[in-house]
C-alpha cells in the first residue's frame, strides 16, 4: 500500500469518524460497513514491485606481458599458440626487448603458426649491423626495418590489439612504455642492450633496454586497462652463464639486475608463465624450435590455473 494511498484511507476513516458521531445508528452502521470495504479494497492492492537489478556481466580484459632474453623469446610464440588453442586471447599485449619483437608480431595480427614461419627468417645474421667505435657493436636499424617489414610500416596506435613496448631512459633511468609511434623504433629502443647495440633515439631521447626498468612489463599492462594479467618470463638465470668475454659480462651484469627487478614486477601478475630453457642461450638462434616447444609446455601446465582465476 502506497503513502499516497495510505493517507486517502486516513482521510476518509477520519471523515468517517466524524460523521457516525452525528448519524442515526443504521446509518452509522451503513457508513461503518463501507468503510471497512475501503480499507479492505486498499490493502489488497498490489505493492509496486522495486525494479530487478541489474546484473553486468563483465568479461576480464586480459593484457599479455611478455618479458626479455633475446633468442630465448622464441619462447613467447610457443605460450601464445598454446593460449590461442585454448581461446584465451589477450585484448592488451606488452612487451620488453625480445617480448617487445614477438608482441609487436602478435598484436599486427600474425597468429601463432603465422609468427613460427617469421621466426625462421630470424637469427643471428638479421641483427649484424655491424658498427665500429660508437657506444655499441650493433645500430639496431635492421631489427627496426625487419619489425616495419611484417607490420606494414603501420604505427603502433594502428595495430590490430593495443601493444606497448617497454625501454628504459638512458640519461633518467625511468621506465618509458611506447604506445604510438614507429612500430620498429620502439622495438628497436625496448630491445637496445647496452653495449651489446647502440643507444636508440627516439623524440629526442635516448632509450636503452626494456629490461633495465621493467624485465617483465606486467605494470604497463595494468596501466594499459588489463583486469588480468598473464606474464610470460623469459629471463635467464645467473648460474651457468657464461662470463668469458666482454658481451657475456654485460649481459650477465644485466641478468643479475633484471632478476631483482623482474621478481618484483611478477608479484602483480596473476599467472607467471616459465618455460624451462636452462639449454637455451641468449644468443643461440639454432634452438628456437626447442624454445617454442617449452613455451607450449608451460602454457599448457598453466592452464588449469589460468581457467580457474578466469572462472571457465
């Protein structure tokens, strides 16, 4: 029964009230009678029903970061073929250095199997662009025209999904993620291991590797708008690696720091996918295809968790 309601059946009991004070008795009673009726009549009146809620239905955006370690990101196209079969297919993809290779393939729209025929035009042979003196050995240029080559020359804001590439600022140390721009510039700077290629400038700055700032660039992917997060870590480990020249001490420096770093970084994620590749080295580009088979391998173990988090 409505307030509005409820106060006209006030009224007319008061009304009511008033006039059996003054009536004869049969016309009391008549009066009596009637308004029972009334109030009778009210209370069977059905309540207005509060609307139904509304129940949003929300599917998690999930952002795909995709670590650093040179030849060892073969491994990254294993992990998303696997995610693929499985239909879980990342609406944001991140990457850092060799993530940033791979990331830059898949969010142009090259699937799994389309990125297995690329990486065998990928080795050593494609990055020697050798330079004498300067701040590194390699310029990087060729990778930057190898990514424009199988992206179209498309900027990375015209790219089929949302990609970001991860480097670092050389004269602030500061994480910088790349959303628009040269596609391959921005891989090029993510991918600009010091000493091992030249510095990359880029909107008058100079970038150096991803993996000094941000190994695994699970916080970009976040800021991106991803809800859940898959991180894919690649990263060598210490031990075992060889230290016998310059380049292995660089790159060994830097798998020490990028490990403090990147165990840091994955405690935001919500799945951590590792292949187990203690055979593949950095620069082996002969062991891609055993690369790719472990990335399928820790996809697939993780994807019970994955269905699980994801509520399937």
């Amino acid at each position: 029964m409505t307030s509005s309601k409820l106060n006209t059946a006030i009224r007319m009991l008061s009304g009511c009230a008033e006039s059996v004070q003054t009536k004869p008795s049969a016309t009391r009673r008549r009066l009596l009678g009637a308004t029972l009726f009334t109030l009778a009549g009210c209370s069977s009146l059905p309540a207005e029903k509060p609307k139904p809620a509304q129940l949003a239905l929300h599917k998690p955006k999930i952002g795909l970061a995709l670590g650093g370690g040179a030849a060892r990101g073969f491994a990254h196209i294993g992990v998303i073929k696997m995610l693929e079969s499985q239909g879980i297919v990342a609406d944001y993809v991140v990457g850092t250095s060799a993530g940033a290779v791979v990331g830059s393939l898949y969010a142009a729209g090259h699937d799994a199997f389309a990125m297995q025929k690329i990486a065998q035009q990928l080795d050593e042979k494609l990055f020697a662009d050798w330079t004498l003196g300067g701040r590194g050995f390699l310029k990087g240029e060729a990778l930057q025209d190898f990514i424009n080559q199988h992206l179209n020359k498309r900027p990375i804001e015209k790219l089929n999904k949302p990609f970001a590439a991860v480097a670092t600022d050389l004269n602030s140390g500061e994480r910088v993620v790349f959303r628009s721009g040269d596609s391959g510039l921005a891989v090029r700077a993510s991918a600009a291991v010091p000493g091992v290629f030249q510095p990359t400038q880029f909107r008058g700055k100079t970038y150096v590797d991803g993996g000094l700032s941000s190994p695994i660039p699970v916080q970009a992917a976040r800021d991106m708008g991803a809800d859940f997060v898959i991180a894919v870590d690649i990263s060598a480990r210490p031990e075992g690696q060889p230290i016998d020249s310059l380049t292995a001490v660089i790159w060994q420096t830097t798998t020490i720091m990028g490990g403090a770093i990147g165990a840091n970084e994955l405690r935001g994620a919500d799945i951590v996918i590792r292949p187990k590749l203690p055979y593949v080295k950095s620069w082996d580009f002969t062991a891609r295809h055993d690369a790719m088979l472990e990335g399928e391998r820790a996809a697939l173990a993780a994807l019970p968790q994955i269905h699980q988090k994801l509520g399937r």
